[in-house]
C-alpha cells in the first residue's frame, strides 16, 4: 500500500539554524499539507500546498516558514531560524483530492532545537 | 469556526471493558469527521471516517456515527483489548467553506490494563 515517508526522523539542530524537512507524499495526490504536534499537545494545521502555490496557511506560519516542491516527488518544509518553541513532530500529509477524503499522515519528524 | 472538543483524559479501563470518548465539533458547512489513532512513538493512523449526516465510521471493532442533531462524533468500542492502548484524535475536514485542512481535538489517551 502507498505511504507518505519523510525524512529524516530525527533532526537536531540549534537555535537560530536553518532545517529542511522532507516528505515524498503519494505519487497521484495533488493536495499537500504540514502539520505540527508540540509534545504532549494537539495536531495543529500549517500549511496547504496544491498546484504549486499555498493554498491556505495559519498563524503559526510566519516568514520564518516556507513550503516547496522542488520536483515532482518531494514537498519540503524549510524553517530558516529556529526557535526553541519550534521542538516540536512535523507531520507532512497528503490526500488525492480536497476536502472530504481523509488525509494520509507520514511517520512525522521529530524536531528538537537546542 | 471549526473546532473539535473531546473529552480529556487519561481514561483508564481494563481489558473488555466498554470505551466510549465523546467528541462534539462546531463547524460551518457540512464537514467530514474522523477518528486518528497514534500508537507510542508512531506517527497517525486514520481509524476511521464519515462524511456525511448519520453515517456510521467502522474498523478494528471501533464505531463512531455522525449525528448532525448533537454536532458529536463519539468513539465507541465494546471490548477493549491492551493493544489499543494509544492517544485518539477525533478531526474534522471542514469542507469547501471552511477549507480542507485537518482541525484535530486535543487528544484522548487511553491505557488498557490486563
């Protein structure tokens, strides 16, 4: 069965670095989404991706985030200064269609920022 | 808005006893709703969905049906086992007036004993 898969699973970085994390979601999906859960807290929305261009995004996605998909497999989430408060699992989620269909988690990343 | 409210936990029960983890939503629109699943140390797994009014969500023994009446989507199992130990998220997509993001509730954990 197809999977989202991301890498790495682990990153640790310090404070005030650039990281990129990477997801491969499903080969025919067109809809792309980042997601964040701060330790021991809710599934909080970043960022939807579709047809090349951010379709909806929340608070939490300031300047200091981007999206991208370099090519026609990988989607990336590139936090260009990271915060403390950044330490947090990054899930990447795809889905073939929007809205309705359920959306196909990845593993996640585990971010920590020292 | 859209938000999802579900009963705080832990809940503690033992094996084959009956779960039941209420959820309510506030939504515009018609949403579709979803129970996911995160086993310790793992990423999100869909357990179950429905899309519309009255619609009944199954898999592995677990059900939750929508009730528009009572905006609620509660998980039900009847006999619990240890290897559903885990954290349950009840989720809603709201839809083409809302977005397709993924809003999740805070989470309940749920420990099993033998």
């Amino acid at each position: 069965e197809p999977e989202v898969t991301q890498t790495p699973s682990h990153q640790v970085t310090q404070m005030g670095q650039e990281v990129i994390l990477r997801c491969v979601p499903i080969s025919n999906h067109l809809y792309f989404y980042w997601y964040r859960q701060i330790l021991g807290q809710k599934v909080e929305f970043l960022v939807s991706f579709y047809n090349n261009e951010i379709s909806e995004k929340s608070e939490i996605f300031d300047d200091q985030f981007s999206v991208e998909r370099p090519d026609g497999s990988n989607f990336t989430l590139k936090i260009r200064s990271t915060k403390l408060e950044d330490s947090a699992m990054y899930f990447c989620a795809s889905t073939p269609l929007a809205g309705g269909y359920e959306q196909y988690f990845g593993p996640g990343t585990r971010l920590t920022v020292t | 808005g859209n938000s999802v409210t579900q009963m705080e936990g832990p809940v503690t029960l033992s094996e084959e006893a009956f779960l039941t983890i209420n959820c309510t939503y506030t939504a515009t629109g018609y949403p579709s709703l979803f129970w996911y699943v995160q086993y310790p140390g793992e990423g999100l797994q869909l357990l179950l969905k429905a899309t519309k009014a009255d619609d009944k969500g199954s898999n592995k023994g677990f059900e939750a049906t929508y009730r528009k009446e009572t905006t609620s989507f509660h998980l039900e199992k009847g006999s619990v086992q240890v290897s559903d130990s885990a954290v349950y998220f009840c989720a809603l997509t709201p839809g083409n007036t809302g977005g397709f993001k993924t809003i999740f509730g805070a989470g309940t954990r749920l420990f099993v004993k033998a």
